[in-house]
C-alpha cells in the first residue's frame, strides 16, 4: 500500500512540473471532450482527456505490479 502512494505522490509531482508543456501540447482540449462557453458560464467535462489519463496511469500500475 506503501509503494502505491509514493507512486501516485511521484505522479502527481511529474504532472505538477509538467503542467505548463501538457497545456501548450493541447492534452485537454481532445475531441471528444465536451466544452460548453456562454456568457457567464464555462463547463468542461473532459471524456477523451479523462480515458486517456486513464490507460496511462493503468499501465504504470501494471508496470509496477510485474517488478
């Protein structure tokens, strides 16, 4: 239990560093996710951003799973 939460610690940390670049490369402006602008109001459900995120943060665990 130990091992995932430094994992998940050191993910978060990488995400957090990397931020700036994942915006500039479009990560969450996919097709696929929903973006509703009018005036006054903003919704932004990210479906294909969400999935993507998703398959990666999963095989990372079955990375580590098989050390």
């Amino acid at each position: 239990m130990q091992r995932y939460f430094i994992t998940i610690g050191i993910v978060l940390l990488i995400l957090g560093i990397l931020w700036p670049w994942l915006q500039k490369v479009g990560l969450f402006r996919l097709p696929g996710d929903i973006i509703i602008e009018k005036q006054g109001f903003n919704f932004y459900f990210p479906i294909t951003s969400g999935i993507l995120i998703s398959i990666v943060i999963s095989l990372i665990f079955w990375l580590f799973k098989k050390l």
